[in-house]
C-alpha cells in the first residue's frame, strides 16, 4: 500500500517545522515586547533599533547563506543555521543589559538569515515547478505558525516564569528538531535534482528580474514587518488590553490568517497556471492580493480590538497571499541551482527594508499613532505589482500562433546558425515564442520523439534581443515542463548557442560530420537530462 501523502511533502514538512521554529524564536520578541520594554525601560523608537539590528544582521548574512547553501548543500547548511539561531534563542533569556539584547538579537538575525533560503532551495530541489507555489504556500504555513505560537507560548510561560524561559524553551526546540531532520534526509533524498551547471553569480547579479523581485518584496512585505512586529503592542496601546490578555485572545490570530492566506495564494496560482504561463498567473494573484490590501488603512479607525484584529488578520491574509507567489518567481526564473542565492536577495532585501523602516515606524507611533503606517502600507502592495508587472513580465513566453508565423520567418532568416525550416510545420509541435513590448524576439521548437526523450529543433532569438536572456527563458520554458531527456545538435561554429546551452545543462553526447550544409558543417549533438 502506497502513502497517500508523497514523500517529497513529508520531507518538505520537516523543512517547513524549522521555518515555524525561525519565526517562533523571533516573534517571541514581539509578544513579550511589553515586559521587555519595561525591565529595559525602552521607547517604541528604541523598540524599533532592537528590530533592526535583527534585520540589518538578516540581511547582510543572507546572500552569503545562500551561496553557502547552494555550495554545501542543503543538509548541512540548515542543520548549521538551526544550531546557530537556537544558541542565539537561548542566549536572549541569559542577557541583562540593553546593548547585550541589541548584540543576541543581532546574532539571531544572522543565524537565521539562512532558513529561508534553505526552504527555497528544499522547494526548488524536492518540488516540481507546478507544486512550488504549494510549496511556497507550505512554507508560509510554517512562518505563521512560529508567529501564532510565540503570543501563546509568551501568554501561558511569562506570566508563571518570567519572559526569558520563553526564549529558553524555543531554543532548546531546534536542538530537538536537527536530528529528525538529518533521519528524514537519508530516508527521503530529493527527487527533483538539476544536472544544470549554476549561472554565474555575477549573471544572476546583473538580471534586472532578479533586482525587480528584490524590490516589489521590500514593498509587499512592509505590512509583513508591520503585523509580525507591532501587533501585540498595537492592542496593548489602541484598546486598553494587557500584554497577556492580548497574546491570549487575539494576537495569535492574524498569524493563523496569514497560514490560510499562504495556502489561498498557492493554490489560486496553482489552478491558474493551468491555462496560463506560470509568471502571468502569479502576477495575476499578486494583482488581487494588493487590491484587497487597502483595507489595511481603515485598522486603526475600528472601535473595537475584535473588529481592528479582524482587519488585521485579513491584512495578513492577503499579504501572504502575494508573498508566496514573489517568492516562487525566483524558482522560476533562475532554477534550482541558484535556488537558495536568489532567495536570498529577496530576505536580504527585506531585512535592509525592515531595518531601515522599524524605527521610523516606531517614531511616528510615538508622534502620530498607527493611522498613517497603515495608510503608507495599504498601498505599498500596489507599488510592488508595478514593479513586478514591469520587470519580471518584460518578456512572456507563450505558445505559438498562426499570426507569429510572420515574424518567426523574419527571426528564422536572420539566423542563419538556426535550422531554416518552413515556419508553419512548427505549429504541429511545442513551438512558443518570447514576447517582448516590441513583439516577438525569438521562438523555441520542442518534439517529442519517445517516452520521456524530446528533441529541440530550432531556437532563434531576433539579432537586436540577444544577450537579455530571451534564448535561456525560451529554453527553460519547455526544459522545466517536463522529466526526460533532451537532444539537439548545434553546428560545431557556433560558440555561443554551445555556452548556453552548457550553462543551462546540456553536455556533449556525440557529432555528425557534414551533418549541415551551406556551408558544409559538423553537427555537435547535445543532451540535457532532467529528472
């Protein structure tokens, strides 16, 4: 009898218990916030400097986690980050001054820098491209649960114990957790590894995709920064509540929401890229989300702290909803080799936001109250859809038409290292085409020869498009679709369709001597093997 649950879903579960116990061990801040404030004797504005230094520590260790992760590997790299953010858990219940609390939650945020990251890459290497967003939406899950457990942890341990046996207690969570995953690792590998070489970093560096994703998530993810961090001392100061009574009956609420609005972006994107491209259905959802978020803006104006939690949670709904799609369209555009690096721009360009917004968050708290954080942050989402709507969605890629055939004729003659077919024989196969504001730039042709074996035809790319990274969207388009493996041959030339095609995976399997004429030429047959 086989499972009903998939093996690669429980393996990914595991990953998903580290990331709840990432954000346990940081929220736990936010819960106790009010004790802590007061045996420190700290202002919202100083509050807000113990946020940053957690989150300039996140973001300036992110890339190098990712690029460590992606060199050592995922298991060794999240079992090193747990052990280190659950000392540094831990070492928060030990201080005793304001600067020693400043320099733990420094460590903390550097330690956990690499959760993150880990999940992206576990995504990328354990889940099809069709199940990512689940994924992503799984992981989401994990962060709102540490989020809904730290108010109650703090709720029902601080008042019998004090603050500090909360941060002890989630500390001492990780320790337990490193040896079940290491058993998980070795009983479920990964199923879905790349044999594609790793872009260059200084490629990946200089994609303005990747740029246009670090920026749309420093603006959705304000009101993640907002919720995660102000929400129990939003309720404590707007509506009279005491910190225990608002952990207790209303501050693990909008994390639960934030779960179920992870799920309902991963699945709304998940049905659409059913009949759509896989970018186009997450904007789509990204889109929906940032319109529903302007209800952020009518929270500090509700007289009642169960309406105010109410609003708040259907914020973190929809934040949520578009977090778990942006932080998808990494996986997708860059693959898994580069998983955990591009991830971690994105947690690196978040930390850098919520470093830099923390203590002005706390500072106009102080002044003006909640009223305008909320307005700024209402229609942040929107701003971050337009970011991602005008870089990441510069180049579509879609099936082929009878009006492309056109200007794939006009493509086809102006590469003359590309195979010269008649054009209309491609619409009998795979044939896409990349769509940029100019039209189309180039088009790919994909046939099935067997079971699981595929052969590419043609792939061409306009003269004046090249080196925008159209030829590798084209190729991936129809490489990460499907398990198999992939042939082509390229004339022996023809130097730099081979180091592309090499960078995306394809090895050498063979040659054809006098296989091209006009000019008479060697073909180099290329294989790519996708699992």
């Amino acid at each position: 009898m086989t499972s009903r649950v998939p093996a690669r879903w429980i393996a990914f579960g595991v990953i998903t218990l580290a990331t709840a116990l990432n954000y346990l061990d940081r929220q736990l801040l936010a819960a106790l916030a009010p004790a802590i404030r007061g045996e420190f004797e700290l202002s919202n504005a100083q509050y807000g400097l113990l946020i940053s230094a957690f989150s300039l520590a996140y973001a300036l260790g992110s890339p190098a986690a990712g690029l460590l992760i992606d060199r050592i590997g995922l298991n060794l790299g999240i079992t090193l980050s747990v052990v280190l953010w659950s000392m540094a858990a831990m070492a928060t219940g030990l201080v005793g001054t304001f600067p020693a609390l400043v320099a733990v939650r420094a460590w903390l945020g550097l330690a956990e820098s690499g959760g993150i990251p880990a999940s992206g890459k576990a995504n990328a290497i354990y889940l099809p491209p069709r199940e990512r967003a689940l994924g992503a939406a799984l992981n989401q899950v994990g962060l709102s649960l540490g989020a809904a457990g730290a108010p109650l942890m703090a709720a029902f341990l601080a008042p019998a114990y004090g603050w500090r046996a909360a941060f002890l207690l989630a500390g001492a969570l990780g320790f337990l957790w490193i040896p079940l995953w290491l058993a998980t690792a070795r009983a479920i590998p990964p199923g879905s590894q790349t044999t594609a070489a790793p872009q260059p970093v200084r490629d990946l560096l200089s994609d303005t995709r990747l740029w246009g994703l670090a920026a749309a998530n420093v603006l959705a993810m304000v009101l993640f920064s907002l919720w995660s961090n102000w929400t129990t001392l939003f309720l404590v100061s707007e509506h009279g509540l005491s910190q225990a009574d608002a952990n207790r009956r209303f501050a693990w609420i909008p994390p639960v929401s934030a779960n179920l609005g992870g799920l309902a972006g991963g699945w709304a994107a998940h049905r659409l890229i059913r009949g759509a491209e896989t970018q186009s259905a997450r904007l789509r959802v990204c889109l929906w989300s940032a319109l529903a978020l302007l209800v952020t803006a009518a929270v500090p104006f509700l007289p009642k702290a169960g309406w105010a939690t109410l609003a708040i949670a259907l914020s973190f709904f929809f934040t949520t909803a578009m977090s778990v799609n942006i932080y998808a369209m990494p996986l997708d555009l860059f693959g898994a080799t580069r998983a955990a690096f591009a991830v971690a721009v994105l947690t690196f360009a978040f930390g850098i936001m919520q470093t830099a917004v923390s203590p002005a968050i706390g500072g106009l708290i102080d002044r003006y109250g909640f009223a305008p954080v909320c307005l700024a942050g209402s229609v942040a989402p929107l701003a971050a859809y337009a970011v991602l709507r005008s870089t990441t969605a510069g180049v579509k890629i879609r099936r082929a038409r009878e009006a492309d055939l056109k200007a794939i004729a006009r493509i086809q003659s102006a590469s003359p290292e590309a195979a010269q077919w008649e054009p209309r024989a491609y619409l009998a196969y795979d044939c896409r085409v990349a769509v940029t504001a100019r039209g189309v730039a180039g088009f790919v042709v994909l046939r099935r020869t067997a079971e699981q074996e595929y052969e590419v035809l043609n792939l061409a790319v306009d003269p004046a498009e090249r080196r925008r990274g159209i030829g590798s969207a084209l190729m991936r388009s129809v490489l990460r679709e499907r398990s198999g493996e992939f042939f082509l041959e390229v004339r022996e030339s023809n130097r730099e369709a081979q180091q592309l095609y090499r960078k995306l995976g394809f090895r050498e399997a063979g040659r054809r001597p006098g296989y091209y004429s006009d000019p008479d030429e060697t073909a180099i047959v290329m294989r790519f093997q996708s699992c």
